[in-house]
C-alpha cells in the first residue's frame, strides 16, 4: 500500500515538472499608442484581433490591431513584477 501511494505521488510530481515547462509567454504591443502588454495566452477573432488578459492589470484586453512576440519566462517575469 505504501509503495503504491509513493508511486502515484512520484507520477505526480513528474507531471506537473513537465508541465509547469510548458506555458509560452507574449508580449503584445498595441501599434497605434505603443503600449506593450504581457500575457500567456492570446486567443484570434475571427475577424482578426486579438484577446487576452494583461498579467499587469488583469484587464481583458481586445485589440483590432496588434504585433505579437513570443519571450522567454525572464523577460515576463521582470516586465510583470509588481
């Protein structure tokens, strides 16, 4: 009994390693007043724009136009410390 718990806790804690690896970070800027936002995901309209959530402000954010970057953990984290 005690082997089996150890087992199911180790695959455990392996997959959420692996997992926690995997979230891909962006950096959205708004063309038209410069303003950049950060988030970790983006989702596309069918229309074109793109929607997400600001990790500084926690706003839902629509924007018709956009330029979409992908950046690594360290640059989020140093642009979305508070």
């Amino acid at each position: 009994m005690r082997a089996a718990r150890l087992t199911a806790s180790t695959a455990l804690l392996a997959i959420v390693l692996v997992t926690a690896g995997c979230t891909t970070y962006y950096r959205v800027t708004d063309p038209a007043s410069g303003r950049m936002y950060y988030t970790d995901e983006v989702k596309r309209t069918p229309q074109g724009a793109v929607m997400f959530k600001d990790a500084k402000s926690g706003a839902d954010v629509t924007l018709q136009t956009s330029e979409v970057l992908k950046i690594s953990s360290d640059d989020y984290e140093k642009n979305t410390a508070k």
